[in-house]
C-alpha cells in the first residue's frame, strides 16, 4: 500500500487536531532527528551498536520525522504537497535543473 501527503496529513490532521501543539509535535520531530543522526553515527562507526538491521531502523527513523512535520503542516492547515511542488519549481531554476518536480510527475501519468 502507498499513501500520498494529502492522505497522510489528512490522517494526521483528523489524529491531532485539537489534541496537541505545533510546539508539542516539533520537540518530538527534533527527539526523531537525533534518532536519525544516532542511526547514522552507528552504520559510520561512529558509535557502538548491537543492532544488526540499521537500514530498516533508518527507515524507521526517518519515517518518524515525516510523521511529526506532516502533523505540524496538518494541525496549521499547511498544503504541504503543493508547497513541495512550488518550492522545488523555485529550486529547480536557482540550481538549473533539468526537471523540476511538476514536469516530472506531469510526464509520468
Ligand atoms: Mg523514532
């Protein structure tokens, strides 16, 4: 099963809304970047680990930090998808890319 943004902040908006802070859910996205970092400083040796799947926990991790920055967009009514899209437009130009994001998903359907 795949899910979009738009799916996923509509879940989160329905979970969150009303029961928690924008401030509340960015401690917990910064608690969810150390994780990231701590996982990475492991698989570079850089720390100690008992862990023998650090792939699939870095997949978790960074599942976790999507989780608490779609909920913030969700709670403050953000469109996230569409900001993505016009924010990668904006890059795109700045750094020359070949494709921007738009043209991208527009040429695949
Ligand atoms: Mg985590």
């Amino acid at each position: 099963m795949k899910i979009s943004i738009d799916e996923l902040q509509e879940y989160l908006a329905n979970h969150y809304r009303g029961r928690t802070t924008e401030q509340s859910m960015f401690m917990k996205l910064v608690e969810e970047i150390g994780e990231v970092a701590e996982v990475l400083n492991k698989r570079a040796g850089r720390k100690a680990s008992n862990e023998n799947d650090l792939q699939q926990q870095l997949g978790i991790e960074l599942a976790d930090m999507i989780h608490y920055i779609v909920a913030i967009a969700a709670i403050n009514d953000i469109d996230l998808s569409t900001l993505i899209i016009e924010k990668d437009k904006v890059a795109s130009i700045k750094y020359n890319h070949t494709i921007n994001l738009e043209t991208f998903l527009l040429k695949k359907d």
